[in-house]
C-alpha cells in the first residue's frame, strides 16, 4: 500500500519540515495550509493519514476533525499542537482523532509512532475490506454495484458500497 499523508498547517516551516521527514519515509505527501484546503484535498480520496495542527485561522483542527468524521471520510486523523490541554484531547478524540501529539516537534519520535499506528490501522482495515469483498463466492455469478455516496446506515461516504447480487440457477426470478 502506498502511503499517502496530508499535512495540515498554516505555518510554512512545520509543513515543510514534515512534508521532507515524511517523503524520506516513503510516504507520498500533499499539504494545505488550513482546514478549508485540506477538506478540498480529502474530498478527492486517496489520503490514508492526515496530520493537522490544531490551531489555525478559519477552520481549525477541532472543525476539520468534525467535518472528516461527518462526511464519513475513511482517514486516520494525528493532531499537533502547541495548546495541549485535557480539554483539547478530549475535543479531538470525540471528533475522531487517532493521537494529539504536544509541539514543539523537536523529536519527532512521538509523532512518527503516531503516524505509523494510524497507517497499520488503515491498512488492516483494507485487509478487512478485501476479505469481506471475497466472501462471495466466486462460482456464483456476480454482478457488483459500486458506488460512492453517503448512506443510511452511517457507513462512511468514501467507502464504495458494494452491493453483489447473486444469480441462484434455482431461483426462479434469476431467469
């Protein structure tokens, strides 16, 4: 799986500093400079992890985070900040946050084990999801539906619903 990560932050010099950390890991980066550009940026798919800073003008860690999980957005969310409080942690694990992690970032260690958690837990998630799709069996005939719209039963909007329909010879509406 390659890993793509955005990184969320209106100062240049840590986004910058964690776009070049990251790319050395392999990671594939894309950087917005507050919460408006990086929902634009998730709206598209493809991001795994994000990486926002918690205080910025306009919509802040705490709304981007809020926005993500209710659009049903499937990514993993690592919030940095320079306000550690209880208070602010409990705000970002409610609105779905996978870790906060205290700026100044001097020693990256705290946040690379963050970051790397978050990308094992996307990752089983899409062993889960492969192992759900085989289920079916492959002898039946099978139609799959995919699309990608936001539905009742809270399952998140970027996820395909997959829907299979199998065709039983026996089943007399099948003919």
């Amino acid at each position: 799986m390659k890993r793509h990560l955005l990184i969320v932050d209106d100062d240049f010099v840590i986004r910058r500093l964690l776009e070049l950390h990251y790319q050395t890991l392999g990671c594939i980066c894309t950087v917005a400079v507050d919460g408006a550009e990086a929902l634009t940026i998730l709206s598209r798919g493809q991001i795994h992890v994000m990486i926002t800073d918690l205080e910025m003008p306009g919509v802040d860690g705490i709304a981007l985070l809020r926005s993500v999980r209710k659009q049903g957005l499937v990514t993993r969310c690592v919030v940095i900040t320079g306000h550690a409080s209880i208070g602010n942690l409990t705000a970002c694990l409610r609105e779905g946050a996978t870790a906060l992690v205290p700026k100044p970032l001097n020693d990256l260690t705290r946040l690379n084990q963050a970051v790397e958690q978050a990308f094992e837990q996307m990752l089983r998630w899409a062993e889960q999801m492969k192992v759900i799709v085989g289920l079916v069996p492959k002898s039946a005939p099978v139609t799959a539906r995919h699309t990608v719209t936001p539905r009742d039963d809270h399952t998140p909007a970027n996820v395909p619903s997959l829907s299979f329909d199998t065709l039983d010879p026996r089943d007399d509406h099948a003919r």
